[in-house]
C-alpha cells in the first residue's frame, strides 16, 4: 500500500466517531467525535459525516471506511435493523 492515510469512520446512534490512521504503521494520526443528531434525518446525518471527512483530509489519503449500525433503506435513510 503506497503511504498516506486511512480515514475510518463510525456512524453510531449518538456519535459518529473518526480516526485517521497512517497507512504505514496503523498510528492513530487525529481522531474526532461528533454528536450524530439522527433526529435530524438521513440528509443532515449525510451531510454532517462528510463535513467531518473533509475537515480530516489531506492531499494524501486513501480510502475512507465507513460503518453503520445496520442496514439502511435508501433513499429514506431508514435504518432496518440494528
């Protein structure tokens, strides 16, 4: 794997939690935490996690992980199961 980073992120039901790792040595590099408001709907969740994504990047990274609790219908962003 060339070097860089590997941005993850958790999207939970209170926090989306992110952490950049550095592709070489597995280090954590930043991390940050996020209320996830899921009140506030698929859209603004969506769009929040991305603001969280690009306020972490750097002209080297790789790719992003994403994970949820569950699967999601789209487009509604109805969470099925847990």
């Amino acid at each position: 794997m060339k070097s860089g980073h590997v941005i993850g992120l958790d999207i939970g039901g209170t926090q989306m939690k992110l952490a950049v790792f550095d592709s070489a040595s597995w280090k954590i590099v930043s991390e940050d935490i996020l209320a996830t408001e899921a009140e506030r709907g698929f859209a603004d969740v969506q769009s929040r996690a991305f603001a969280l994504i690009t306020k972490h990047r750097t002209a080297d990274d790789v790719p992003v992980g994403v994970c949820v609790p569950g699967p999601i219908k789209q487009p509604e962003g109805v969470l099925l199961r847990a």
